[in-house]
C-alpha cells in the first residue's frame, strides 16, 4: 500500500495545474470532455476503458 503525502505539495503544484499556460503539460492528458449530463456515459466508457478514454474533464456549465 502506497501513501502520498499530497498536502505536502498541494500549496507548491495547484498554481501550476491551474496555470492556462499549462507548464505541466497536463491538459494533453485529458481525453474526453463533457457536461455533467454526459458523466454516466463517460464513467462507463472509462471503467470499461474504452475509446481511449483516461482523462475526462465535467463542465458543469455546458
């Protein structure tokens, strides 16, 4: 069993993740996107890992 101390680092790697400019590159990991009326659909495509689906980002507003 694997723990990580994230608290640790949480302060240090947020301002990053949310940086538009994207220094960490994690916006090319993101595979799927969708409103929350598409969630069940997409959990299921990700379970099932189909469709290449790893990352999926929920826009509430869309």
């Amino acid at each position: 069993m694997g723990q990580c101390n994230v608290r640790n680092w949480t302060d240090a790697i947020l301002p990053l993740v949310e940086d538009d400019a994207d220094p960490l590159g994690v916006m090319d990991l993101v595979t799927h996107r969708s409103g929350l009326d598409g969630a069940p659909a997409l959990y299921e495509k990700f379970q099932k890992k189909e469709d290449g689906c790893i990352k999926v980002v929920l826009n509430p507003g869309a």
